[in-house]
C-alpha cells in the first residue's frame, strides 16, 4: 500500500494553516481583542506562513506554534489570575504535552513563558508553582 506524497502535501498544508489560524483567533480573542480584529491578526498569521514554502520541517514548526498559541491562550499566570481547576489544568496540560511532542521550537517557547512566569514572582501560591515547575521538567524531560 503506497502513500501518495503528492496528495499528501495538498491535504496537510492547507489543514495545519487552518489550525493555525483558528488558534491564533482563539489566543487573540482570550487575550481581550476584539473579534474583528482577531481575525485579521489570524489571516495575516496564516498568509505569511503560506509564502515561506511546503516542507515536512515547516509543517510540524507550524503545527507546534499552533499548539504553542493554544496552550498560552489557557495558560492566564502572566494576566495575574490562575483558576487551576481539572478541567483548565487538564486542557492545559494536553496542550502544552502535543506542543511538546510537535517541535523542539515549541518545547523552548513554552519553557521560556512558564520559566519567566515562574522568575518573575507573579506565581504567589505554592500549588500553582508546583504546575508550573511541573510543565518546565516535563519540557525539558522531551529536550533530553
């Protein structure tokens, strides 16, 4: 049974931009923009990835800056207010492990927003250091 490499750079492009675009949105509109805008920071985002060319290397840098842009849309230390609930702290988590797993790139952005946040002194509870020392080895841990 033989894949079509051809067929297979038509589909996945076009679908890695689209999540790259809606995860854009997603973070913007978390962040306090308005929609309109959002999507407008959304297409340019998705359009300038487009021009760079189709490579498997690009792709899976696209696809871990997408997932980069979802786990920081729930990541919300850097505003000043956690809520750690299951629920938040389960999405963050699957987010920020595909990140992980999708591209090195996407490992040492998230280590540097969780290490920054965690240097900074904006994290005051011991439960909420704990997550995010947490995150930080389970990123170098995918480094080694």
């Amino acid at each position: 049974m033989g894949i079509n490499i051809v067929l297979i750079m038509k589909i996945i492009p076009p679908i890695l931009y689209g999540i790259l675009g809606l995860s854009t949105a997603f973070y913007m509109v978390k962040r306090g923009f308005r929609p309109i805008d959002a999507l407008a920071c959304s297409i340019m985002v998705s359009s300038y990835f487009m021009v760079l060319g189709l490579s498997w290397q690009l792709m899976s840098n696209l696809l871990g800056v997408a997932l980069v842009l979802i786990s920081l849309a729930n990541f919300s230390l850097p505003v000043g207010r956690c809520d750690v609930e299951e629920k938040r702290f389960l999405f963050l988590l699957v987010s920020s492990l595909l990140a992980y797993l999708a591209r090195p790139t996407a490992v040492v952005m998230l280590l540097a927003v969780y290490t920054l946040t965690l240097l900074t002194g904006v994290v005051r509870s011991w439960r909420r250091a704990i997550v995010l020392v947490t995150f930080i080895l389970l990123g170098v841990l995918i480094l080694l």
